[in-house]
C-alpha cells in the first residue's frame, strides 16, 4: 500500500541500513533514490529476513535539489557524516528535513556545522543487516526505531516531522516518536559500548557476551556510561542500561556487531562515536572510566595493526 508523499527520500550512501530503507520503499511505492559513495557500491539487491530477493530500482535519479517535501536520509557512520553532509550542503532548501541515523553520539554536532538551518531529525534502530559484498545487503534480524527531533531546531516542524514519521513507519518499522531523542541516543550508546568493543576484541557473537565471563565488565561499562550521562543532564541509571543491554545480547545472539565485522574487513570503526565518546565527555565532567578508556584505546590499536 503506498502513501501521499509530495517528495522523495534520498539516501546517501548505499550501506545496510540504508539499502532497507531503500527495499521498503519500493514496496510502499515511495519514490526514493540511493547515493552510494562510489559508484562500485551501489547495492543492487537485499535479501530479506524471510529470504526473498528483492532488486532495488535505480530508476529514479540522483536529486540536483531537494525541496522542503524531500527527505535527506544519512545512514552513515558518524565519521562519514560531515564529508557527507558537505557534498549536498548546496543541494537543500533552508526546509529540507535531514534524518541522521548511525551508531554513537556526536553526529549532530558535525552535521549542525554544515546545516545551519535545517529541521535535523535524529534516529537509532536496532534493525540487524550485513553488506554480503558491494552489491548485496542481507536483513539479519529485525527490531525497533527512534526517532526525535534534534534539540536545537529552532521552529515548528511538525509538517515534517509527521513525513519523518510516515517513512520510517514503512521503511524502518516498528518506528515511535521520542521527545527526548537524546535520551534514547544515550540508552543506545550504551548498548554499543558493551556489545561492539567486546565482541570485536573477543572476536565472538553478541550472544557470547551472555556468560559470567563478562558480567562484571559490562556491569562497570554500565556504570561508567550512566555517570556521565548523569553529568551530561541525561537521566540515566546503570541498572537499566544494564537490563537494556542484556536483552539485546539475547535478541541478537546469532548476530555479529557492525565493530567486529569492520575490524574483519580492515574498515574504520565508529570507535571514536562510541567508547570514544563517552572517554571525551567523562574527560570534559572529571570522570574517571577506565573500562571504556582499556576498550576505546584496545580498539584504536587494533585498527592501527590493519595491513
């Protein structure tokens, strides 16, 4: 079934995530065109969670512009976003709704420095998938989205929020609307924290995290991540990050994290985004994390030994 939608949805780059984006919706009949970064890129098929091979139309051309109708989708990792954003930087209207969606925190802040004026959206999904090769996208597992307007827009956006809402409920769905993005942003940063260098460093699965072996060290990278979010003004209790984590450890027990399959492939990590993050903010409040600062510099070295 499709839905009124005046624009299009572009999205930059041709990632997993995004190639689901993009499946979706051609199935609703959303007019959408993918950006891969080079050409050699471009994913031509996904294989979705039941199985089915679905071959992702091309037809619909790169936009010259976007206007306040279109819909600007990053699914990118944090360190790809500003270069990104720059290359379309002339190619949006003042109302252009841009939707950021990657792992980690600090995205809003490089994206902000080249949309000034934008209605920027923010989003994190639990939505598992893997790029087999440059052409083909598999869906592992699904799950649910967030998404919220950034804190710092300066108007009324409810036109477009409610057209951010309508896609991703057909493209990424389950999808809710959360007042407080930045909240959920850091719930879900937590969650990376502990599955992505654990897994990537162990070289295991996400289920494998689910053993008394790691029970003390994801209980104090817990700790860690509620101190200074607490210190950021983010409500947070390591209890509960601790009872989020372990239910996406069960969730996705078969999956590999998108760290572990990057350090496989000699690809650049969102470690900076992640443990990172959370290293740079405990530094800026006084506080001490001396598991997240062992995994972001463990994770660091290993990415420096690619050959």
């Amino acid at each position: 079934m499709s839905f009124p939608l005046q624009g299009r949805i572009q999205i930059v780059g041709s990632g997993a995530i995004g190639s689901i984006i993009a499946a979706n919706a051609q199935r609703h009949d959303i007019a959408y065109s993918l950006a891969p970064r080079t050409r050699d890129q471009l994913t031509q098929r996904l294989i979705t969670y039941s199985g089915q091979s679905v071959l992702l139309n091309h037809n619909l051309p790169v936009a010259e512009r976007l206007q306040d109708s279109d819909l600007l989708i990053f699914p990118l990792k944090a360190h790809q976003l500003q270069s990104a954003a720059q290359q379309w930087q002339q190619r949006v209207s003042p109302d252009t709704p841009v939707l950021l969606l990657h792992n980690g925190m600090g995205g809003l802040e490089s994206v902000r420095e080249v949309f000034k004026k934008q209605p920027i959206y923010l989003a994190t999904t639990s939505h598992g998938a893997i790029k087999l090769n440059p052409h083909e996208v598999k869906h592992t597992g699904f799950g649910r989205t967030m998404v919220g307007e950034a804190p710092d827009n300066y108007r009324d956006n409810s036109a477009q929020s409610e057209m951010v809402m309508k896609v991703l409920s057909r493209c990424l769905q389950p999808v809710t609307w959360q007042q407080d993005i930045v909240r959920a942003l850091w719930l879900k940063l937590a969650i990376n924290a502990v599955i992505n260098p654990l897994t990537a460093i162990n070289d295991i699965p996400n289920g494998k995290l689910d053993s008394a072996e790691f029970k003390d060290q994801i209980g104090t990278i817990c700790e860690e991540v509620a101190q200074v979010a607490c210190a950021c003004g983010i409500q947070a209790e390591a209890t509960e990050l601790q009872k989020n984590v372990q239910q996406v450890i069960i969730n996705t027990a078969e999956n590999y994290s998108s760290m572990h399959q990057d350090l496989a492939r000699h690809r650049p990590t969102e470690n900076e985004a992640i443990n990172g993050f959370v290293v740079r903010q405990a530094e800026k409040k006084g506080i001490d994390v001396p598991v997240n600062a062992f995994l972001y510099n463990k994770i660091t070295e290993l990415e420096a030994d690619y050959s």
